[in-house]
C-alpha cells in the first residue's frame, strides 16, 4: 500500500504514520513529516485544510488499512492459527529491521487524543474494531462460535500490542516471541479441527 512516488498526500499519509508509531503524535510535527516524505511545503494545506490534526487522523486510518490487508492475506490459506502466527512473525521482523523503533501508529494516536485531536481516539477505536471484526471472521472460519472469536480476537489484538510496547522497551523480541507462543498454543486447543491442525499433531513431541 505504498503510494506512488508522485503523490505528494499519500507520502505525507505514510510518513506520518511511521512517524506515529515511532516518536508518537506530540513529535509528528508537519516539519517532520514533510522532511521525512520529501513532500513540498506548499501542498500541506493543499491537503490537509485542518493541519496537523487532520493528517494524523488519516494516518491512523492508512495503518488501519496497511494492517487489515496484512490479515487477509494471511488468513488465505484458511488456518487461523498459520494467519495469527505469521502476524507476530511480520511484526517480530518489522520491530527488528527498525531497531525496535516501530510501533504501532493507531496506539500511539489513541493514547495521544487530546484538546487538540479528540476525534483520534474515536479514529484508532475504529480501527481496533475493524481489525477485531476481521481476526473473529478468521478464528470463525476456523471453527469456534462468534461470542469466543470476538473475545480471543480482542485477546490477539490485545496481547499483539502490549507485546510491542515491551519489545519496544526491552530492545528484544522477547516479549512478542512469549506471546505468539501462548497465543499459538492456546489457538491450537481451541480448534482442533481446522485446516493445519495435523500439522500441528505431527510436530508434538
């Protein structure tokens, strides 16, 4: 979902997004996204009528959408368990390549929602739900009932984030290796009859 290298909105969108996740939304300043997208100066208002305020709220919306298509094209193969794992595997790469400065944009404007941008919060809990909806749709197919695919996909997501923020904290992958450990062997229980679960008896020890 990277945009064109001509579209000066859709690098600012994706450099403020970066920026989120990495220095939050009090640092995402325009200079910085402008800096960091080598978009020219002139076209921020262009753009973005309402500033600062409104680019942020589009770059939590573009790292909604840059996530929810990293889940569907997980889930293709039809195991929720192969989807969820490979999930963590993405991030676990993406927080190294970045030396465990990556973050999650959509966080980092919910915690930030203030006089200045209230409609973040509102934004990021959008997102949150999109992303819920779409993992329970994947845990759904895989054979569990929709009350415990909602509730263990609020779980992933959950336990997905704060697993970031300790890497984060921790300069190691640690925590998220522990997470997508326990949430494999918890999804393993849960659906013994999906796609990939004799794969999964064959590798018991």
């Amino acid at each position: 979902m990277s945009p064109r290298r001509s579209d000066s909105r859709g690098r600012m969108i994706s450099s403020a997004a970066v920026l989120l996740g990495e220095q939050g939304a009090g640092a995402t300043s325009i200079d910085r996204v402008l800096a960091h997208s080598g978009a020219p100066r002139g076209s921020v208002y262009h753009h973005f009528p309402e500033g600062r305020t409104q680019l942020i709220d589009e770059a939590v919306a573009f790292a909604g959408d840059v996530m929810a298509d990293r889940i569907a094209a997980v889930s293709r193969t039809g195991d929720p368990v192969a989807a969820i794992d490979a999930l963590f595997a993405l991030w676990r790469s993406r927080l190294i390549d970045s030396g465990f400065r990556a973050g999650c944009p959509v966080v980092a404007a919910a915690v930030a929602a203030d006089e200045e941008g209230p409609q973040w919060a509102d934004s990021a809990a959008e997102v949150f739900t999109r992303w819920q909806t779409t993992l329970t749709d994947v845990l759904v197919a895989g054979g569990l009932p929709e009350t415990r695919g909602r509730r263990l996909a609020a779980f992933v997501i959950g336990a997905f984030e704060g697993a970031v923020v300790l890497c984060r904290a921790e300069r190691s992958p640690a925590p998220l290796d522990a997470a997508a450990a326990e949430i494999h062997d918890l999804l393993v229980h849960a659906l013994p009859d999906r796609p990939g679960a004799a794969a999964d008896a064959g590798e018991a020890p």
